[in-house]
C-alpha cells in the first residue's frame, strides 16, 4: 500500500509533467540523437520520412515485415507454414541499425530471436548491402509499392558504404566491423518464451537492434513489444508469415515483401508499405497514398 | 611408484612479456612495437636479460647494455614496426605467474604441483594420464593448452624428477617420454649440466673431458664422490632412482565461498531463497572488495536425506553485481526439490576473473567498443546473454564465428557469446551465400539438360516442379584433400560439387549443386 505521501509526490509529478505514454529519452544517456534509421533505399526513406519526420525506420517502434508464403496446395501452407522471413531484407536493416549506432560510439549489438529468423551467417558475414535498382512510388495509387531489388553477393556501390559496409582501411573503425561479430543468436522453444525473450532484449540498453519470429503474436504481445522497444529505443523487427497481415498489432509500420523474379541480375523483392501509424499526425494527406484499400476498410488501429 | 611430468618454460619471461605487449596492443592508438627487451640493471646501467627470436636475429646477445641494442635495431625497422617493447625483468613477477600457472595445472591435469623455479613445473601424473588415454595424450593435451596460453614449454615424463627435469631441458624433442627403468639410457648423450649440479662443477668436470652423463657414469663412483663431492654421487642416484627426492607440492587454493549451517532441516523455500540471496551477496562484496568477480559459480544445498543439489551459474564476463547473480539464480532456487529439509547452503565461486576497472553506478553511459578485431561484449549485452542463457538453456543463446574452410556448412561454427569470436578472421569470400541454408541439403532432380555442359531447365524439389529461368554457375568446390574427414558433412562420399544460383519462374532463387561423379542434385540454400 503506497503511503499518501507517496501518492502527493506521484501527483506531482503527473501535474508536472505532460501524461505521455512512454518517457521520452535523454539523447546524452542512450545516444540516439536521430531516432530514425536510414534504410539506405531512397524511395523507402522517402515514404517514410514524409510520414514520420526522419527518413528511414523510427527507432523504439515495432516493425513488422509480412514474409513470403512457401507453395502448397492449402492456403494454411503457403500462409503459415511454409512461409520464410524476408532475411535479407531485415539482415541490410540490421546492419544498418547497427552501423547508425556505431558511428556514434553507441553500443551495436543486434539480436536473433526464433530459429526461423537465424539467417546463414556466410550471407551476413559479407559486408554487402541490398541495393533498390528499380523503385516505384506510385503516390497517386492506392498503394504505396516500392520495389527492392536486392543483389546479394556483390560489394554496395560507394555511395552505400558507410561505415560498416566499406573494407576501408582504418580497422581501428568502431564502425567498421561486420555485423556477424555484433550478432548473438537465440532460440526459444515456444511461443511464451519467445515474446518474453523478445521483450527482455528489447529493454536491453546494449542492444541496437533485435530480429524476431513474431508468427503468433497479438495485439496485446505487440503493445507490450512497442511498450518494450519505447523503453530503450532500440529498433525492432518482426517477421510475420503472411498469413497474419489480418491480425491486429501495435506495430507503428507494417511491410508486406513479395518476390518479384526477372528483374535484374538476382533475387528481388518488392516491399509495400500497408501502415504507417505515425503518418496519421503529420500528413494525414498523404495516409490515402501508403495504405493498402484493405487496411483503409478496417480502420487502422 | 611415481610418474612425474616435467614442465621447462623455455621463454617465460619473453613470452609473459609478449602476453602483455599483445594485451596493449589491442588498446585503440597503442604505438606499434617491434620486438621485446628485458632489460636488468646492473651497476648503475640497463643490461639486456633476455630477448625475444627478432631480437636476437637482429644481433641483440644477452648481456648487452640497453643503448647499445636498441642501437642495433635498425632505423627502417622501427619506422616500419616501432620501437622495441622495454621492461624491466621482475623474477617475483614470474613468479606469480609460475604460481598461477601451478594452480591451474593442478586444476586440469593432477592435484600433485611443485614448483621449480625460475621456469620449471614438476606434476606428478601417475594415474592421471588415464583421464587422457595415455601418457602421450596427456602430454599432447598440456601441449596444446600451454601453446593456447601462447607459453613455449617443453615435456618429459620419467620416474624420477631428476630424470624427468633433465630430458625435458635437454632432451632432443620437445615431448619425450621416458619408460620405467630406461633412465640411464635415456640420460646418457645428455650433458652433464642436466643434472641440476652446480656451475663450478661442470666446468670442472668438462675440464676432464667429462661432457656427458653417459662419461659421468663410466668413472668409479667414490672417486667422483671424494674429487667433486657427494652432491655429483647423489643428483646421479636422484636421477637413476636409486636415491628418492622429495618435492613440496603445491597447497591448493579453495575458490572462495560463503556457507550458511542451519540448526536443523529447514523446508521453508522462502527461507531458503533468502538465506542463498545473503549468500551471494556477502561473496559478491567479498568479491568486489578484491576487485574480482564471478565467472561460474555455483549453489550448493545439503538436504538431510538426499545427495547435495548443485544449481551451476556461467556468466559471459565477470560480474560481483549481487542483482544479477541472484537475477539468475532465483529461478533454479525456486523449483529446487527440498526433500525433509536443508540443512547447510554453501556458494561457491568456482572460476573468478578480474573486474574491469571502471566506475560503479547503474545504467551509466557504456563505452564505446575499444577495438574491433577482439570485440568485448558490452556489459549490459553480457548481462543479457547471462539472462537468456539462464532461461533458454545456454545451448540455444550463440554466436556465430568464422572458420577457416571453405566448405559452407563448415565456414561457420556456432559458439557461446563469450568466448573470443575471431579466430585468425578468414576474409569472407567474394562469392555469392544463401541467406538460409538446409543441412542436409535436401534431394531434387533436375530435369531438361540435354548434356552434362548445358544449362538446367526444369527442378522438381519438395515435390513441386519449378521452371528454371535462369541458371547462373557453375562455382566448383572441392572437399579438401588434406582433410582426413572422409565425406562431406553431410556424408556424401564424392569430392566436387558444382553449385548453382538458380532463379524459378515464380521468383524464388535456389542455391544447387549438382554431383558431376553420378549426376545428383541437391537443393542446398535460399535466398529470402
């Protein structure tokens, strides 16, 4: 039972200060001046920095990514089964999430949570980004569609290679190190663990950026990761099988990845942004050009 | 009967000087240094006391005053890799670090240690060398972990410590095991300087031409005895087994623990958690005081009527934070099978390392990483993967480090997150990896090549037909030759394999490979 005392000195407080929901961060102690993460792909940024303010992905924010469905004959296969997450998309966000946080002298560590989401570390290994060769904006449609086009294995042209991605010859770089070296890997056994393993690295101030298999989560597993990733600002990625783009979440953007074959040289994906939660306050205008008819139809949560 | 392993650290202080120059070197903006001098005074000068092997190519003999070897280093070669590494021998240094050395022996390999200063360890392994085969595996084993702690040594094993400490000086190889009852064989083409006899002695003695122990052994004993003292008579029967010598082992040092005795069986699991929570909290201050902290710990509860519960803690890094090892203990105290009732907890902190240097407070601003070849795990990283790994099981919270091989389901080894991560940092290769990789690569057939050098056109994996529109290919790799492993990891006998990216109509890029001996295909990665 708290004492009334406690209880005069916590209304203080609350008349004191605005009712937010989450503390907002002293920059000199967790060193994310910029709270946002360069995705590196122009068009992306774009959209994005017309939506929040700061190009690239928000830091302390949820992000989901729809993976690609595996074939089958059953719906229920190529939704929930046998999906892959979009690794290399999230690994080039990953790194850069890390690179952004080295540059400043931050702490880079990025995290793995769920075997699905643990990617080859030969194909992390290499100091490589995904570069956008074709980028489509379609403002004026109903959907936001920005094709990626990713060519793995071969060295980021100049203007990508800050930092980590560049084999320049100052070693000595806290920036310059690969992000395997940065990378712990972790594999709960079910889906209780997970969402706890989840939230437990998300709070950690050591962390810059956590991957996670967020198959199954709710609404209240993802409030509870926002709630978690607001705490630390660290940059939180969820891959989903793309049998839950129906599921209600928390998440402040919501991507869904396509393979979109033939393109160029190697694999590529597209990537469609169904929701920006943050545009709804800034350019309400431009909400109708980045969110999908399906999404409009239900009311963004 | 006794079986004694002697230890000759042919270089210690070279090489502990060498630990230290790497330990500065790997602190951002540390100049560059060339070679190492230990140096003496002497007299009112420095006089080089040892050297490391650049040095003495470059000319630097023991003895030497300090100015002059600097001078024969030469300008080009400190311009290239700076200046030579300069302290000051310290023998009570070394020999602290004999002493650690003799501890962790003891530890690993026998509780029988005696020191034998200023560079030399006896262990006696009669019995032991079972727990490692043999003989010859023991000694390969102590090899190996003195060439990891980057400390040249050399081996011998014999019956007696006269014999043992002679061949393992002056032996031909750097591991010899002599059998029971060959010493004098063994001993004979030795130098008489290997019986451990005083300076004056062996001049004395080479002076009658006297130069090996076998001549030693030709002359009449008493005369020897009468000429040049009993001492010459008795290092021989030492060494030969006829007379015994005594060693004073090494007293073992308990890890530091805190014990808490109840005055009878106690069931209450509150209680319990409570007294363990102020047992981790004395050991810790204890710990702290000393600026030491825990690396593996581990809770013992005695109940009355069951054998002792061990609840084992690791830890990435050292830690004295009495929060964090009760963060990590409570869960394991908490389900712990009380059975009638506790009677006495114990804490032990099993292995212990020193506390970084740094200021005590929460939260505070973290470092930045000093140096990127030996990443550190930042402290709160390292309190996370303790956390994890307390929950998770530590074999499901890993980091990944490369390999040097080529092979792609070898080129990356899962380790724990605290153990060094760059092991010699192979470049990665310039060739394209899938982001998901199935092991075992999973069978497919490929379909529509009319002969073994045109493109496919059709791969049917999972049971599903994809149509090929693009092949790119071949990267040939090979399992090594050298490699006395005889299949791929996977088990397959053949030694090419010829992979290809492959690009299907609906999108997805596989990554194949095709067994040229008798044609099968292999689905082996995806790009996602």
């Amino acid at each position: 039972m708290r004492s009334p005392q406690g209880i005069e000195a916590l209304l203080e407080q609350l008349r004191a200060g605005p009712l937010t929901g989450a503390p907002e961060h002293d920059p000199e102690v967790f060193g994310h001046p910029s709270r946002a993460v360069p995705s590196g792909w122009p068009s992306i940024d774009r959209v994005t920095g017309s939506a929040s303010g700061a190009p690239g992905l928000v830091r302390g924010c949820v992000h989901e990514w729809f993976g690609v469905g595996g074939p089958g004959p059953t719906r229920r296969d190529r939704g929930v089964r046998g999906w892959s997450p979009p690794l290399l998309i999230l690994a080039h966000l990953a790194r850069r999430a890390a690179c952004d946080a080295a540059s400043r002298g931050a702490p880079a560590s990025v995290i793995w949570i769920g075997r699905r989401v643990w990617p080859y570390p030969g194909a992390i290994a290499r100091r490589t980004n995904t570069v956008e060769s074709l980028a489509t904006a379609n403002a004026g449609a109903s959907t936001g569609e920005l094709e990626v086009h990713l060519e793995p294995g071969t060295d980021a042209p100049p203007e990508h290679s800050s930092g980590m991605t560049s084999e320049g010859p100052d070693a000595h770089d806290p920036a310059n190190v690969g992000l395997i070296e940065r990378s712990i890997f972790a594999a709960p056994r079910d889906a209780s663990l997970r969402l706890w393993t989840i939230d437990t690295a998300l709070r950690c101030p050591g962390i810059t950026a956590v991957v996670a298999d967020g198959s199954g989560l709710g609404m209240a597993a993802t409030r509870r990761l926002q709630l978690a990733a607001t705490s630390s600002g660290a940059l939180a990625l969820l891959a989903r099988p793309p049998g839950e783009e129906r599921e209600v979440s928390a998440a402040t953007t919501r991507w869904r990845v396509g393979r979109r074959g033939g393109v160029g040289d190697g694999p590529a994906w597209s990537a469609t942004l169904l929701r920006a939660k943050g545009a709804q306050l800034l350019h309400r205008s431009r909400i109708a050009a980045t969110r999908s008819p399906h999404e409009r139809r239900r009311g963004a949560g | 009967m006794r079986r004694v392993l002697a230890i000759h650290l042919r270089s210690l202080s070279i090489d502990l000087a060498q630990r230290r120059r790497r330990r500065a070197a790997r602190r951002p903006g540390a100049p560059k240094t060339s070679c190492i001098l230990l140096a003496q005074p002497s007299h009112g000068r420095a006089l080089v006391a040892a050297r490391c092997n650049e040095a003495a190519r470059r000319g630097v003999r023991i003895g030497l005053s300090l100015a002059e070897a600097q001078a024969l280093i030469d300008p080009r070669v400190r311009a290239r890799h700076g200046d030579p590494w300069v302290e000051e021998l310290s023998e009570e240094r070394d020999l602290r670090a004999l002493h650690a050395l003799g501890q962790w022996l003891m530890a690993r390999f026998s509780p029988l240690v005696a020191l034998d200063p200023p560079d030399g360890l006896f262990v006696d392994v009669a019995g032991t060398e079972r727990l490692f085969g043999d003989e010859e595996d023991l000694c390969r084993a102590v090899l190996r972990a003195m060439h990891r702690l980057e400390i040249g040594s050399r081996l011998a094993v014999a019956d007696t410590v006269g014999a043992a400490s002679a061949v393992a000086r002056f032996g031909r190889t750097p591991r010899q095991i002599v059998p029971g009852g060959d010493e004098a064989v063994a001993l004979g083409p030795l130098p008489v300087a290997a019986l451990r006899l005083p300076e004056a002695t062996c001049d004395a003695l080479s002076e009658l031409g006297v130069e090996s122990i076998q001549e030693l052994l030709r002359l009449d004993r008493d005369r020897v005895a009468a000429r040049f003292g009993g001492d010459v008579a008795m290092r021989l029967d030492q060494a030969l087994g006829r007379a015994f010598e005594s060693v004073t082992p090494l007293a073992f040092e308990s890890p530091p623990q805190a014990e808490r005795v109840f005055e009878g069986p106690v069931r209450q699991a509150e209680a319990i958690a409570q007294v363990a929570e102020e047992l981790v909290t004395e050991l810790s201050g204890e710990l702290e005081r000393a600026r030491q902290g825990v690396l593996e710990a581990t809770l013992v509860l005695e109940p009355s009527d069951l054998p002792p519960r061990r609840l084992p803690l690791s830890l990435s890094r050292p830690s004295a934070d009495p929060r964090h090892l009760w963060t990590m203990l409570r869960p394991a105290v908490e389900s712990v099978h009380l059975g009638f009732g506790i009677e006495r907890v114990r804490f032990v902190a099993v292995r212990t390392g020193r506390l970084p240097a740094r200021q005590v407070g929460a939260w505070e601003q973290p470092e930045p990483a000093s140096s990127p070849t030996s990443q550190p795990l930042d402290r709160h990283v390292g309190e996370l993967v303790d956390i994890l790994a307390a929950r998770l099981g530590p074999e499901n919270v890993l980091a990944a480090r490369a390999e040097p091989s080529h092979l792609p389901e070898r080129s990356y080894s899962w380790i724990r997150p605290q153990e060094h991560r760059s092991r010699g940092a192979s470049k990665p290769r310039h060739m394209p990896r899938p982001s998901l990789l199935f092991s075992p690569p999973e069978p497919a057939t490929l379909e529509g090549s009319g002969g073994p050098g045109s493109r496919p056109a059709r791969l049917r994996w999972r049971g599903i037909a994809y149509r090929i529109r693009k092949a790119r290919g071949p990267e040939r790799l090979a399992r090594p030759w050298w490699d006395d492993s005889p299949a791929w990891p996977d088990g397959s006998p053949h030694t090419v394999r010829d992979y290809y990216r492959l690009e299907t109509s609906c999108g997805r890029s596989l990554w194949a490979f095709r067994e040229p001996k008798h044609g099968r295909t292999f689905v082996q990665g995806e790009w996602t």
